[in-house]
C-alpha cells in the first residue's frame, strides 16, 4: 500500500470518527430513544462496581430483553466503533493507549450527565465502555493484520 493510499485511508478515518463521537455524544447525552427525556431533580449515581449489571441480570424477568440487552451489552457495542476509529485515525495507537481514551471519553460522559443530572453516572457504564473500546482495538488489530498479510502476498506476486 503506497504512502498515499495509507494517507487517505487515515483521513477516511479521521471523518469517521469524528462523525461517530458527534452520534455518540448525541446518543448518550441527548437521545429521548435511550431515555434522555430531561433533567432529574436530583443526582442519579452509582459508585459500586458491577451493582446495575448484577441487578440488571437479577431482574432481567421484569426489566425485560430489550433492557437487559441495550444496559450491558449496548454499553459495550456502543463502544467498539470508538476503539476502532480512534486506533485508525491515530498514529499514536496501541491496547493501552485505547484503554486509556475509551476510558476518558467515557469518564467525560459519566461526568457530563451528572453534572447535568441528564442520566447517571455509573462505574458500572465505564467499566463496560472501556471493555468496548477494547474490543474495537482489538477488531481494528486483527483487521490491519489480515490488511498487511493481504498487501505482503499482492506485492510477492509483482
């Protein structure tokens, strides 16, 4: 892959995520979908780890699939794209350093919705977003791994 062509790709990147963080700040914040209706007369937050997934899992009877599903692993898809974006449009790119931005854009948001009293914060959402970040750089590994063994075999043929 010519010099160009990895520069494009890195700018296509960049475009993404900068579209992926607007959604993603819409969809957190602001979404009525996910229950965003208004601000709370009061703070909402939970400190102790893994409290909402073990009610949510607990409960998942009365709270239904949908509930259950878009709190756990919602959290974590939501995520993914991020983890991938961010390594794809970044030089400076590994598993710590994704480690470390997905958990500070999520720290970000936690703190925005309890500053607002727009959701809540919960250890619980950076825990799982994180994860999600994680994987995303994960994905995006094994993606640039398959890209650099696809591009090795084109050049052999030449």
């Amino acid at each position: 892959m010519s010099q160009k062509e990895v520069k494009k790709l890195r700018t296509m990147g960049k475009v993404m995520f900068v579209l992926y963080i607007f959604f993603l700040l819409y969809f957190l914040i602001f979404s009525d979908w996910y229950g965003r209706t208004g601000v709370s007369s009061e703070y909402r937050y939970n400190l102790v780890l893994f409290k909402e997934i073990k009610r949510f899992i607990e409960y998942r009877e009365e709270l239904g699939a949908f509930a259950v599903f878009t709190n756990l692993f919602g959290n974590i898809l939501i995520f993914v794209p991020y983890g991938f974006f961010i390594s794809m449009a970044s030089r400076a790119r590994g598993f710590f350093m994704t480690l470390f931005y997905s958990f500070g854009l999520s720290l970000c948001v936690e703190v925005f919705q309890i500053m607002t009293k727009v959701g809540s914060f919960d250890v619980d959402d950076l825990l799982l977003n994180t994860v999600g970040g994680v994987l995303g750089y994960i994905l995006f590994s094994i993606c640039n791994m398959i890209r650099r063994r696809h591009n090795g075999r084109r050049k052999k043929r030449r």
